[in-house]
C-alpha cells in the first residue's frame, strides 16, 4: 500500500472508530482502562522482552547515546508507573455528557452546554513508551479517537503496548481502531498524517524542542505545543527573604532539564543588595552557573556577563541568568519581552503588587509565591497531562481530559419559535 | 511604504496596544464605548455623506447589483442599530481580570484559573460596515487589540467609523492603535496579514462562503469560522405534531439567507404520513420548494426528487430536502455524514430519545423542541456575537466576549516549593 492510501485508511478508521467512542458512558470507560490495567500486567514479560530488544538496536545505531538509552527503557518500576497512572485516569470524573449551565433566556428557551470530545487526536512523539499508554488511556478517557507516532527507535515496544489497548478495547466491544499505531516507520507517514485536517482535529507532539517546531511548521491541524519554557521569578522588594532564597533555589535546581524550571530571575534592586550574596551562596554550593547584568555583577562576584542572548535562551541546564530591575513594570516588561509565557512568578508579602502581576503577566500559569516547577498538571489537579500549552486558543498551560474536551450549546425548548 | 513594511507597521502597533489595551479596567472599557456613542451620533451627518459617496462609486462599477447596495448603505435606522449594539456590549459584565474556580491542591499551593483577552484580532469582512463597529465594541470590552480589513467598496464610510472610535479611546487616554483599520485597497496586504502568526493571535473573517473558504486556505493564524449551516430538524415518531410543524415552518422560513435556517428536514417512518401532508400544506403557502426521498414523494405530491447534493447544500434560500429515516439513529447517521456541525434540532415528547439526541449528535448547538433559529450570540444571552464558529477547538457556536478571551491558570502559594 503506498503512504497515501495508507494514511487514508487510518484516518478513516480514526473517524469512524470517534463517533463510537465519543458516545460509550464512564463506566465503560474505566471499564477498559481497568481491563488495560490487567493487560500490562499479563504481558509484563512480554514487554519488558521487546523493549530489550529495541535497546538492543538502538545500542547498534549510529545516534546512540546513555540517555537515549534511559528514555526508552521500561523496567518494572516504569511499567508500575504506567500502571499508576492509568489508575489516576481512572479516577478522574468524566468531563463528557452532562448538561451544564442550564439558564432560561427572555425568549422562554433553555440554553446550556455540554462537553464533547474533540474527535481524533494524533500524537507526535519520541521515544519514551509511557507516552503511548498514557496518551491512549487520556484519550479513551475523554471519549477521543487517537493516531500514535512514536519514535522508531520504540516501535516493538509501541506495539506490544498497542496490543494491550486494543485487547481492552476488544474486551468491551468497543471499536479497537479508537487507539492505532502507525507501525510504519516511514517518516512520510507524519507528514501525509499533518495535512488531514479533514480526518483529525487536533495535533500534539512531545518530545524535543525541533520535533515541535517540524510538526507546527508543517501541519495544517491546530498543534496543542509550547516551544520554550522560559520561565522567570521576579523577587519583588517586598518578598519575604527566605520564601524568596527557597523559592529561587526551588525552580532552578529541583529539576533543570523541565520546561518549568526557572531560566532567569528578576530582582528588584531594592531588595537585591540583601538577597543576591544570599542566593549565590546557596546556588553555587549547588553548583549553578550565574550569569547577570552589570547591576548584579557589582553585588555578587561569582557571575559572568549575561547577554541579550541570555535572556532569550531555555538553558535547560544548571544555568540562571540574573537582571535587576527598577520595579514591578521592570519586572513584567522584561517578561513580556523574552517571556514564552509559560510560567512566571513573583515573590512579595504585598498583595496589591502580587495582585497587579498575577493580572498584567500573560503567561499560561503565572504564580504568587510559589515554585515555578508546580505548572504540572498533576499539581492542578487534572490528573494524568497531555501536554502543556502556550498557546492563546483552547487550551492553556497544563492540558488534561478537560482540555481534549470542548463545549457544545445544548438548546431546550418546549416548541419555541422566533 | 511598500506592503511588507506597511503590514510589519501595523502588526508592531497592535501587539504594543495590545499589552496596554489588555490590562483597563472595565469601568475604562465601559467608558470608551459610551464615548463611541457620543461620537457615532456626533458624527451622524458625515457617517452618512460618506457612505453615500461609497454608494455612488459602486454603483458606476462593474459589480453594481441591488443586494451590495443594501449591505452597504447606512441610514438613521441602521445607525441608531449600532448605537444600540453597543449599549448592548456595555450592559455584559467584564469577563477579564477575576480570579476564578481557587482550590487549594494536597500541596498546599491554591490554583485557579483568569480569563484573559486572546491580544491581536484580525478581522476579514465584506461590505457590511456596521462590522466595523460591532467588532471594535467587542474588542475593547474584550480587551483585544484589532486590525479591520472591510470591503474595499465601504472604505470611506469605514474610515469615518474608525475616526470615532479613535476618538474616544482617545478621550480616555487608552493607546489609539488598539483599533486599526487597513485603509488601503490593495488585496496583497490580506494575504500578508494571514502569515503573521507571530503577531496575531486569531482571525475572523465575515461575510460569503468564498472569503470565508479562501482567508481559511491562506491563514496560518487560527480562524474563527463556520463555512455552511447545514442544519437539520428532526421530527421524531413521538413528536407533537403542532410543535412539529411550528418548529419546521419557522426554521426554514422566519428568515432563508441565514445559517441557522433549517435545509434538510428529517422525517421519522411512522409519523410521516400524518406529519407531511399537513406541513406540505403550510409551506405550498410560503412558497418553499420541497425536494423529498423516494418515500417523501409516495406522501406528498408537490415535491421534486432529491440527489445526493441536496442533501450537502446549504440552499440559503426558499427551497427544503426531506429525507424519511427509520428511527433516531437514522437520523444521527443522516446528520453526521451530511451536517456541518451548525444546528440540528429534534422534535419529540420522549425526553429519553431527545436526551440522546441532544448527546449524540455533535454540533455546535444541538436543540431539542426549538426552531434552529435561534442559534445566535443575542438569543442565547451573549450580547452581541462576533461570530459563529463550528471549528472544534477554542469557541463553538455563536461567539460573543467570552470567546474572545481564554483562561490562565493562577498559583498562589505562601513560598511553597516541590
């Protein structure tokens, strides 16, 4: 079969597989997840022997690297993960169905909405194999059909784990082709998948920054994405010191190589005498590399020049870049300029300036005396994520089962005409 | 200034007013727009002495027809509508600005969510000028920065309605820019405008199917758009057959031109021969042509046969398809594969299959014992509508101010960390 008619019948299989799947009730569909609990459990072995063997061909190939290596290892605990998280899935309400914000208008109707799957999700994304039983159990969840595309280098991985999903869909008479694997590892497939705009509604890549910008530039399906996570915290000069160093030290070194991990701070230079000789204390002992302005460079001595280009890069490194800045105008000019509006924090005991920044910042999650490294969907409450959004349209910031969801008018009537 | 630079100029221009725009209170909104009241009614005479020089030019061109005419043409009447739209618009509370849905999570840290405006809007119309208007209104209390491109053939009564408008954000110290009007005919600057997704963040196009169809095809920016209103009433074996004929005759004949006017009419088996002959009765009278099944013609006599195209257009005119079903999922079925996810209405006393139905079927407003009619912004309690929109993500159905605007998520922490 060529490529074309290849993606053909996916989409249409992904189309018809949609209107099935965006109908069955929640107890169906905790009723497959727990059946695609007890699948993994049962091919444990199988899976674990089949990602031995795509490390084993990964371990051959000319990009071999470790952590290629750790990202598409599953073992025990990883595979329990999987399972923890489809448990989560689980547990989370179903979003679909249900009439909501009933009001009577002057003209005697009703009108309320209601929440319906968004139809067919393709899923774009690199090696880590949690990915596909993550993605596929969310999906199933908020009553979607999905195409996966995994990496090449997991693909007998994928398989076995599709095998899982499809047996607990089968299991409950559901359609299987509601999840399907692109087993071909022709990377035509994508971008043949990316122009469907007919067949597939929304477009969710995961994994390196160059796979996102590829997928945006060349689809014309809407991409849930976020490009860049430069993320800021801004020590106003009313912050609380210590809130202030644990903060700091918090988004920059709990985890570095996270789109929410903070990339520069901003220190208002009233309180930045006091504060800065603290944190650098406290940054070099954990070994960051600092890099500041002139104004932060005549406070602290370990710190090199920062750049413009500086305050436009996501290190995603043991690096931070420092600015003073003058007050809270400073502060959110600075974020407007080289913001990605992901995530940004201020630290500050006034409530009318944390007010003021938590209104004028315009970033997907913007904080008030918080971590940046809490813009997690888990930490929202959402469940499980599919990815976190920058985007201005539908979804923002981290996107559950809500988000793979949108709201239809419901009308109720009793004969009303106009 | 070649058309490159001219574009770059006014897309710097609403991004800069779009961060001032997007942080006024909406006493300052509210303001704005009674000030654009003074000034319409101020400058009534010139409005339309202006547009009275954009008639006479169209009617020398080549393009004269009666209908542009009366798109075109603003009278007292037609002004005072505008007032009133924006009378309306400033009786919607302010959707911007407050914190809303705040939980506290396990860890400690309190989320919620803000709603924000989305920034720059682009807005593609025809010649109606009362747009102009009505989408600077919506903007501003919105909190959106927006570029207007009208119809070439209403340019100077667009640029008089634009003076006022700059007038009053003007009188209240609000940054002018954050209403542009593209005061040049060239069409190469729409197609320049569409690629800058950098700078906007949605575009609206108003107006035929064909600007509709093509800003879409150019567009790298999201569109707000819904290119037909196929939309269906099904009268259902339980339906009251005084309701039936009510809901049928107003759907399709309280206005033709419209998309939420009915242009196929579903008819279940075992009501049909009851149901039909009486409603042939009723629009015979109106003067509606019927196009009918195989089985609709053994029922009614005047009534022609209906193709396969008939049942994927949208008529916009005195002309209806009937098609006889089995039952309900008859009916859905007809629907998912000929509708445009518009409207589509069911006509029953049985609440359980209209519970269905109005579950099933994924439309942007899905009604149960009401005409299709009333699928619109003011109907359903929005104020006044941009839009309507059948894409699946970000806004569904008729748009008002909150579909201009999407969440953030808000943290407030008391120096939490992970």
């Amino acid at each position: 079969m060529d490529i074309n008619s290849y993606v053909d019948n996916v989409c249409l299989l992904a189309r018809e597989s949609s209107r099935e799947i965006s109908c069955i009730t929640q107890t169906q569909k905790d009723s497959i997840l727990n059946d695609l609990v007890n699948e993994i459990k049962k091919n444990r072995e199988d899976i674990k022997s089949e990602n031995k063997i795509d490390i084993e061909a990964l371990k051959k190939s000319e990009n071999f690297a470790e952590s290629f290596i750790d990202r598409l290892l599953l073992n025990d605990l990883r595979i329990d993960a999987m399972i923890d998280s489809i448990v989560e899935i689980i547990a989370i309400d179903d979003p679909v169905g249900d009439i909501k914000e009933l009001k009577t208008m002057p003209s005697g109707i009703k009108v309320g909405k209601m929440s319906m799957p968004l139809g067919v999700i393709a899923m774009i994304y690199e090696s880590r194999p949690n990915v596909t039983i993550d993605a596929s159990a969310l999906s199933i969840k908020s009553g979607n059909s999905i195409i996966l595309r995994g990496g090449s280098e997991s693909i007998r991985t994928n398989i076995v784990l599709e095998k899982c999903v499809k047996k607990a869909l089968q299991e409950n008479n559901v359609n299987t082709n509601a999840v399907q694997l692109i087993n071909k590892v022709d990377r035509k497939i994508v971008n043949e998948l990316l122009v469907r705009n007919d067949s597939i509604d929304i477009v969710i890549p995961r994994g390196g920054k160059n796979l996102i910008k590829l997928v945006d530039e060349i689809s014309s399906i809407p991409v849930l994405k976020h490009l860049d996570g430069i993320c800021h915290v801004y020590i106003h000069e009313d912050a609380d010191i210590n809130k202030a160093l644990e903060i700091s030290v918090n988004s920059k070194t709990q985890r570095t190589g996270v789109c929410n991990a903070m990339e520069t701070l901003i220190v208002d230079t009233n309180i930045s005498e006091k504060f800065l000789p603290l944190l650098e204390e406290k940054l070099v002992e954990k070994k960051v590399e600092l890099r500041g302005c002139s104004k932060t460079k005549k406070i602290i001595n370990s710190v090199k020049d920062a750049t413009q280009e500086d305050w436009e890069t996501e290190y995603l490194d043991s690096i931070l870049s420092i600015i003073i800045v003058e007050d809270l105008s400073g502060a959110i000019n600075h974020i407007s300029t080289y913001g990605s509006g992901h995530t940004d924090v201020i630290v500050t005991e006034n409530d009318q300036v944390a007010n003021s920044f938590l209104r004028n910042v315009d970033s997907s999650s913007v904080m008030h005396n918080a971590s940046s490294r809490f813009a997690d969907g888990f930490e929202y409450g959402l469940g499980a994520e599919i990815g976190i959004s920058t985007n201005k349209l539908h979804a923002r910031g981290p996107v559950g089962i809500e988000g793979l969801t949108n709201e239809k008018y419901i009308v109720i009537g009793d004969g009303n005409i106009r």
